[in-house]
C-alpha cells in the first residue's frame, strides 16, 4: 500500500513576522533559527518522542503518537522562548505559534503526512496568538487535567476550508491557572489504603466469613450466604460502619488474627462464627470480639433452631451485636428486609450472588437459577434484583444479545423496588439498569436513594462514580471511588475498572494503566479500557498487544461499540477512549 490512515497528535508550528524579520537582517535571523532548531527545538522533539514530519522555512509539521507528549513539547519550548526573548528589543524577537489537534491523517509512501488532522492542526496555529498554543477540542480532552497554565475558551470557530466549526482552546504560556480542587488520584488513593486505616467516629465492624462445620462442602454455598446476609442486616443501621462483602472475605480459609483483621480494615469490632445445616436443623455459634481492647469477647451465643426459622436467626444475631456495641436499640432502628417465602429460592438466589462477575458461562448459569427462583417466589425482592443484573451484564460485559436480556433486566430490577421500596441492593441495582437505559436522572435518583437507605452500600457509591463518568465529571467520580473503597477495601476488580474509566477521562493515563493492570481486574473485560489507557499513555506497542488479546476473546467488536453501548451523555466524553483505540489500530 502507498498509504496509511492513522490517528496521531499532529503540531504545526511557525514564526510570527517572520518576513519582517528576515527582511530587516535575513542572514542573522536565519543564523538564530537554526541555532534554536540544534539546542532547543530538536532535542526537545527528541525527548517526547515526535518526528519532524517536514520543514517550511519558518515552520515545521511534527507528529507525536500522544497529544500530552505533543503539549508538553510546545509548553516547553514557548517557556524557553520567553527566557530567551527577555531584554530582546520587540522588533528582534522570534515568538512561536503553535496549533495542536488530534485527529485522523493519511501517511504517504515517504513519510509525508495529510488530511484533515494536518489542515486543522494548521488552521489553529494560524490563528494563534504569538506566544501562546492554540489546541482543538479533541486535544485539550487529552490534556485539560494536566494543564497548570491559563486557558482561554475561545468558543465554536470557523476555521479557513474546514467545513465544520471547531472549538479552540488558547493556552498562555507564562501565565499560573487559577488553583482547582484537588481530586484524589488512584495512587493516591491507594496509597492511603496500604496505610492503617483509623476506624471512623462511630461503631465500626467487620463480619469474618462464617465457618462452615457441617462436614459437607455443597453447604458452603448456604455458610457464605448466612454471612453476607449479617452484613447486610448490619449495613443497614446507618449509626454503624460495616466493611463490604468483599473485603471480609479476603480473608476466608486463612489463619485468624481478629486484632490485625481489624487494624487492616479500620473497624473496632470484628463478628465471627459457624454454622452447621442438615436436613431440618440449623446450629449457628457467633461471638462478637473488640479488637480494639486486646481481643476481648463482647458477646458469644448459640442459636440452634429449625431451617425455616433462619431469617429469624440472622435478625436475631443483628439485633444482639446492635445491643452488644451500643446499648439497648433505642433510637437505632432495625430496617425490616424483605424476605424470600421459600427456602428453594433462597438456596438459588444465595448460589448465584457474585456470578455475574465471573465468566460468560457462570453469568447465564446465575440466570437460570433466579429465573427459577422468582417463579417459586415471585415475590422475592432479591430473586429479582440479582436477575436483573445477570441479565444486564449478559450483554454489556458477556456479549449476550441485548434482546430480550435488556427488556427483562428493567422488568426485574422495577419489579424488585416495588416489592421492597427500602432496600438499597434493589435501589442501587435500578440505578445500574437505569444507567444504561440512559436514563441519567433516574440512574442518580435510585444510586442516591440506594445510599441513603444504606451509607455502608460501597457498591452503590462506587456505582455513582461510573455514572459520574458517563456525565462528563470525572473528577467526581474519583473521589465517589475513594470513598466506596474505604467501606471496601480490599474490593472486587470491577471497582478499579471504574476507577481506570475515571482517570482516562481526566486525562490520567499512566494512573488509569496502573488501575487497570491491577491482579484483580487485568484479563478481564477491563482490557477494553486499559487499550486506550496505555495508547493514550504513549505506550502503543502494549496497547497493540493488549488489543491483541481483547479482540481474540472478542471478535465481532468494533470502536463504533464504545458509543452504541456505553451510556455517555455526551460524545465528545467517549473520545478519549475512541482515539485511544485508534492509535493502537483499533478496527473500524
């Protein structure tokens, strides 16, 4: 082939007067230029990995693979220019334009490049003021996070022979931005979690895996769930901090040190405990211990009751540990959960919790299960909410068809809600559905609902921050990730795949790779995100791999995917996980 079509950060940079320079002294001002070209224009390419396309007397046409290396380039030389100008009379004074765009370009046979991505990129630094660096939109998303020099919005533009308007955003070189709140950071964020965390300013707690002592592994299924259902029951008092689900069983099948437990995960209190099921008898031993006092036992009781009576059991054990940690109830109310009719439905619904995350196979298992469960029970608020969001992620994240899964997911979710109005797991999983519905508002208010009912619904919050990316403020999504991962610390990989999104729309893309290359998400569907992460970082050939990979486990997808099946309220949001892809050769 003679040619090439590619995305690629494209500069064009030229002299300001430069005839009216070159007119009062020709030989002196092209003696200066090149000497800027040899010991300061040059090198610096060099440094963020540019090529000098071609040369135009006074001007230059480079190509960078990363609109933040194409940035950092121009800041740095027009800094460097302004020393060099100081006490140079302005009639002697080489000042720079320079115009910057990401866009598409066609590499001819010998390297030249054109097409629209240079003839904008062109048209900006001709309308640059000396001095300064013009960007297009499709740039300035790259980099706005980065930036710590005054930007002038300079609005919708008509640029010369380029049909469409384009938003220009002026960066001064020279001039400090105005300060910005700060928002945390993955590293940051993470950092701050691998430190010991200071239990909060209220009863703290977290509720170890229960052992199962019934000498039958197919009951470990029955244990777990005993243990996520006390959680939950305790999550819902909003005077106490519960660690998440995920976080306490982190550490199941290990040795038990409850006082270093404790200190990890910041609580003062930790819950632990047995149970053994047969046929028609269930034995649950529980003992509460504050950690934060040497270990001591706060309480410790025997239930041994009928395996009907287990809903019994678990309010029972809430109610006690509520008693146990800060009195009588009192004003601590117990919110009252829906509960299943039917022991079969709630052995399938216990089965397939956390399924969905799993694989394809593992997801349609889980629905089958529920579909059975909510015909036993159709009045099994759980049943329907954890259908719903099998049946969402069949096609969002396991490449089921989205009809009927689609359809059916908003039937079930709305149909738990109306079961259960005050249950935040069935509250938060309508917000998921709602979300991508597209329905932004509705999506906001059942996440909001979710978290009020339930301040310990980690999931929730995390599930906030996401929708916070699909509207445009990344920035507050971050911060929604920090605060669910200290309800969660030690989370399930999906939560730092949100967090990866986060810092690709904020224009962190090294923080977003460390995110996304994390043990507990890498090799999931998450590689969808860490492609654009690392192209945008400037790393394509691990983009290319990486692409590699994805596209062998998925190979009827398409860029065009990004925007027909996530739910970004505005286009130009997606774009850069759209030109992250097409850096790294994404198919059309």
């Amino acid at each position: 082939m003679s040619e090439a079509r590619k995305i690629a950060a494209i500069l064009v940079s030229d002299v300001v007067g430069y005839s009216r320079l070159a007119g009062a002294d020709e030989d002196r001002i092209l003696a200066r230029l090149r000497a800027l070209r040899s010991d300061l224009i040059d090198p610096t390419i060099a440094v963020h990995r540019g090529r000098v396309v071609k040369r135009t007397g006074d001007g230059s046409l480079v190509e960078f693979s990363s609109v933040v290396e194409a940035v950092r380039c121009a800041i740095e030389v027009q800094t460097a220019m302004l020393e060099r100008n100081a006490g140079v009379p302005d009639d002697r004074r080489i000042e720079f334009r320079i115009g910057i765009h990401l866009g598409d370009v066609v590499q001819e046979r010998d390297g030249d490049l054109m097409g629209d991505g240079v003839n904008i990129a062109a048209r900006l630094e001709g309308i640059c003021e000396p001095g300064n660096i013009c960007l297009s939109e499709q740039a300035y998303w790259q980099v706005k996070s980065r930036l710590d020099i005054a930007i002038n919005d300079r609005g919708e533009v008509q640029l010369k022979n380029i049909t469409d308007p384009v938003r220009v955003y002026s960066l001064q070189v020279g001039v400090p931005s105005k300060a910005k709140p700060a928002a945390p950071t993955a590293p940051l964020i993470l950092e701050k979690l691998s430190q010991p965390l200071a239990p909060p300013d209220k009863p703290s707690i977290a509720v170890l895996p229960f052992i199962n002592m019934s000498g039958d592994s197919e009951q470990e299924f029955f244990t777990d769930g005993l243990t996520e259902d006390i959680i939950t029951d305790l999550s819902n008092v909003s005077s106490f901090f519960v660690i998440a689900r995920n976080s306490t069983f982190a550490y199941k099948g290990k040795p038990t040190d409850v006082r270093q437990i404790a200190r990890d995960l910041g609580v003062r209190y930790v819950l632990e405990g047995s149970a053994r099921r047969s046929n028609k008898r269930l034995r649950v031993n529980v003992q509460l211990i504050n950690a934060a006092e040497g270990g001591n036992h706060v309480w410790a009781e025997r239930f041994d009751r009928e395996i009907a009576d287990i809903f019994d059991v678990q309010d029972e054990v809430t109610r006690r540990v509520v008693e146990a940690i800060s009195g009588k109830i009192g004003e601590k109310k117990l919110v009252a959960r829906s509960r299943p009719s039917n022991l079969e439905a709630y052995d399938l619904c216990v089965r397939s919790r956390g399924k969905c995350n799993n694989s394809r196979s593992d997801n349609s298992e889980a629905c089958a299960d529920l579909e059975r469960a909510v015909q036993i029970d159709p009045n099994y608020c759980e049943g329907h909410s954890n259908l719903a969001i099998s049946l969402l992620f069949g096609w969002i994240v396991w490449g089921e068809p989205q009809e009927p899964g689609r359809a059916k997911a908003l039937i079930h979710a709305q149909r738990a809600v109306e079961i259960d109005p005050d249950d935040s797991h069935a509250r938060r999983i309508l917000g998921c559905v709602q979300l991508y519905e597209r329905n932004w508002d509705e999506a906001k208010s059942q996440f909001d609902a979710a978290v009020r009912l339930n301040p310990n619904n980690a999931d929730a919050v995390v599930w906030m921050g996401e929708l916070q990316i699909y509207l445009g403020d990344p920035q507050a999504a971050l911060i929604d990730c920090g605060a669910a991962l200290r309800i969660n610390p030690r989370p399930p990989g999906w939560y730092f795949w949100i967090m990866g999104m986060a810092q690709i729309s904020s224009g962190h893309y090294e923080e977003a790779v460390a995110s996304l290359s994390r043990e507990e998400t890498y090799g999931t569907g998450s590689r969808e995100h860490l492609v654009p992460a690392l192209a945008l970082a400037g790393r394509v050939p691990e983009a290319q791999e990486e692409a590699r990979l994805f596209l062998a486990g998925n190979p009827n997808w398409r860029v065009g995917d990004l925007l027909a099946n996530s739910p970004f309220k505005s286009p130009s949001d997606a774009q850069p996980f759209v030109d992250g892809w097409r850096l790294a050769g994404s198919p059309e």
